[in-house]
C-alpha cells in the first residue's frame, strides 16, 4: 500500500477544471515518489511535449467521466483545457 505523508485538504471543486488540477497534483506527487528513476529519466524525455503525469492526468480523469473515445476528449482538452495543458 502507499503511504504518503501529505495531507491533501480540498475544500470544493467547482468544475472540470479544478477538478483535473486536483487530479494532477495528486498523480504527479504518486508519480514522483513510485516511479523508478531509469524511467523518469529515459532517453526520449527531453523530446516528450507533455509529462508523464499530464498523460497519465488526462487518461484518468476521461475514464472517470466514462469517455470512450481519445479524438472525442483529446478534442475537448484542446479546446477548454489549453491554460492547464499548453503543450497539449
């Protein structure tokens, strides 16, 4: 089981957007303490456009809305979602 030492206190999450940044917060902070480092520092990272945990961010949370299709959310997140993601 992980065991974090961060509290995480979320008083409301009043839209799609605060809710991603919330998800992101807490997956980069899972991510940077699980994540073997030969993969955080792989060859092609300095070529990758968005991080691990933004992919990884976006993936979760169009499951959680039960989005199927990837041109469908990927469309969307271009649209509304290029402030939290300008590499997008």
């Amino acid at each position: 089981m992980l065991e974090s030492d961060r509290n995480y206190f979320i008083k409301e999450i009043g839209d799609l957007k605060d809710f991603v940044t919330v998800s992101y917060v807490i997956i980069d902070d899972i991510y940077q303490e699980v994540t073997p480092t030969h993969i955080k520092n792989r060859c092609n990272i300095n070529t990758s456009k968005m991080s691990d945990s933004e992919i990884i961010t976006l993936s979760i949370v169009a499951k959680l809305l039960t989005i199927d299709s990837e041109n469908a959310w990927f469309g969307f997140c271009n649209k509304n979602m290029r402030d939290l993601f300008p590499r997008l």
